[in-house]
C-alpha cells in the first residue's frame, strides 16, 4: 500500500471484478446498438480503458474534459468544458462513463447537454457512487461501488493531481492534506 494511504477501499482484483460485471450488464443490455461511451476526463480514464474491454458490442470512444471551480475536493457545482466531444452525439445511444457521483452536478449539466444535441439516449455509468454527497436529484442507471462521503484516491482519481496511477483506491492519512 502506498505510505500516503491510511487504508484500502476497493483492491485491485475487487475494482477488475466489478468492471467486468459493468461490462456483461452493458453488453446484455446494449445488444444490437451501436453506443458511443463518453469518457469524463481524468478521473474517469482508468475505468473507462478497462470497462470498453469487457463491453463486447460494436462501440466507439469519446473523451470530455470538465471542471468545476472550486477548492480541490468541494464541487462548487459551476461546470465548465475544458474539452469538448470530437463528433456529434445526434441520434447516438451515448453512454457516459464517470468516476464517481457525489453532488451530482457535473453529470446533470453533462446529460442535460448531449440531451440538448439531439443524443437518442443518455446512459450513466459511474464506478463509484457517495449518495450521502448527493445535492441534485440524479442517479447513475450503473455502478459499481457505494461509497461513504470521505474523499477516495486512486484509480483515476486523484488528490492534486496525483494518485492516479495506483490500481486500487483507498483513504488518504489526514496529514497527507496539510502538507
Ligand atoms: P460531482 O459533480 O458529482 O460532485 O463530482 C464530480 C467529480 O468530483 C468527480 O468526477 C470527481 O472528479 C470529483 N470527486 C467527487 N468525489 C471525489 C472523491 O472522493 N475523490 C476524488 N479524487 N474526486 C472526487
């Protein structure tokens, strides 16, 4: 474990199990469609390399960068579109594929937009889900994990940027923020 971590959540055979899971649901549920899965950048990227690769489905990729302005682990709920889709989404079946959900507000400002251009459906999957942080009435249609409102590193998610890279998530020590 890494010496930052007070503890594991999810290891990493847990977090791969739970992906391919995901992965059969959509492939049942999604047959004879052609979804796009949307990427929410960064947190997101892990899950989403793995997830594709258990999906058995004729799918395509797109990747989105948001931000919500704010301090590092607080949403502020103001959602801004650091990058954009490469293609349209009209009349796409458009999965998008999000860390974790705990306000709520960055996936109902995504959804209410691909809505917006005309997307024939809009399918949420998230890995990780903090009902307790919930401020708008939103839910993910998939998930993976439920997580009580502490703040998670790893995976994808990060604590400045950094911790991204380990392949299980767990709790940051408390002296580790102050730093
Ligand atoms: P929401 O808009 O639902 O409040 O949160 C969306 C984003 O906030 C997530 O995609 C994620 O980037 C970040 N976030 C929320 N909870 C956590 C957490 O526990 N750890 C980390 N690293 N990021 C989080």
């Amino acid at each position: 474990m890494h010496e930052d971590l007070e503890r594991i959540l999810f290891t990493e055979e847990q977090i791969q199990a739970e992906v391919a899971r995901l992965g059969r649901e959509l492939t049942r549920d999604f047959q004879g469609r052609h979804p796009l899965f949307v990427c929410v950048l960064k947190g997101a990227v892990m899950f989403m390399a793995d997830l594709v690769k258990r999906v058995e489905l004729p799918l395509e990729m797109d990747f989105m960068a948001t931000s919500s302005y704010g301090s590092a682990s607080k949403s502020s709920g103001v959602v801004r579109i650091l990058k954009d889709l490469d293609r349209p989404v009209e009349s796409r079946h458009v999965v998008i594929v999000e860390d974790i959900v705990d306000t709520g507000l960055t996936l109902k400002h995504l959804r209410e937009m691909i809505l917006h251009r005309g997307a024939a459906s809009v399918t949420i999957v998230a890995l990780f889900d903090k009902p307790e942080g919930r401020a708008v009435a939103i839910e993910p249609d998939y998930y993976g994990f439920r997580v009580p409102n502490e703040f998670i590193v790893g995976y994808g998610l990060d604590y400045a940027e950094r911790y991204r890279n380990l392949p299980y998530v767990g709790v940051l020590k408390p002296e580790v923020y102050v730093k």
